[in-house]
C-alpha cells in the first residue's frame, strides 16, 4: 500500500480509535479502496465496521437507500447522491461514521458539466446531517482513484478536529 495511504490510514485509526467511534464507507468509483486502505492497518477491526461498494443506480437505492428520484434527477455523481449515500451507510450499519464517494474515475463517462475525474464526497455522523462536497481531480483512471481515497480520508480527519 502507498505510504501516504498507510499513514492516513494509521492517523484516522488513532483519531477514531481514542474516540471510541467507528466507521463505515459507501463507495463507488473507487471500488472499495478506503475499505481495503483502513483495513490494511493493524487493529482496524476496533474502529472500521463495514464497507458497502455499491457501484451500480441500483445498489445505491437497494443497500444504502438513495432515493430513485435524487438518481434521476442529479445522477450518479452528484453531492445529493453523495449524502444519501453516507446517511445510508450509517442507517444500514452500526458506525459513528460514514464516508462516501461517487465519481467519474475515466477515462471515458465524462461529460461537459461532469468531466472525468468529477468526484462527489459524503461524510455523515451518527445523528448528524450528512455533508458533502466535489472535486475534479486530474489523470488517469487510477491518479483519480487514488485522490479520492485521499481526499475522503483527509476530509473525516479534518471533521475529527485532527
């Protein structure tokens, strides 16, 4: 695993691990790389509860409970998504926290109002009102990939106070 992605990996366990909280991840364009990224560190099983990769429409609505209509009205890729996404993933596990991720990771899929490289983020806490945010990241398939684990990693430890 990339240094970078252990060492972020390693910060969150210490963050949520002296929290007593734990976390649950809802991906799409990435495929499950947070999941793999924080279970490749020793001890995550105190602190990572479960990981949904729900890359297509329908697994989005069936396992975390986006809504068909935010589907056919914003897409895939899109903030609203994004936070049913992470509202989902708490509702349907027993985390503290949820990151989600729902992009155009290339190299084709793109569009004028969403490039490739368009990635929509969610971060929720329990009983919390879920957040969300996009990024156009640059590169190939996998560069995109990569930054988005980054950045959804980055953007849980900045709203632990870390």
């Amino acid at each position: 695993m990339d240094a970078v992605l252990a060492d972020l990996s390693q910060q969150l366990g210490r963050a949520l691990g002296a929290r007593g909280l734990t976390l649950a991840t809802a991906e799409s364009c990435t495929g499950g790389w947070v999941a793999e990224v924080v279970t490749d560190t020793a001890g995550s099983s105190g602190w990572f509860e479960r990981g949904f990769i729900t890359y297509s429409n329908q697994a989005k609505a069936d396992m975390l409970g986006v809504r068909t209509d935010t589907l056919a009205r914003f897409g895939a890729v899109s903030e609203e998504t994004a936070r049913e996404m992470a509202a989902g993933a708490i509702t349907n596990s027993g985390a503290d926290w949820a990151i989600s991720i729902t992009g155009i990771a290339g190299p084709g899929g793109g569009s004028s109002v969403k490039p490739v490289g368009t990635v929509c983020f969610g971060w929720c806490r329990r009983g919390g009102t879920p957040g969300s945010e996009t990024r156009c990241f640059s590169g190939a398939r996998r560069d995109v990939r990569q930054q988005a684990v980054v950045h959804a990693i980055e953007g849980l430890l900045q709203r632990l106070g870390e």
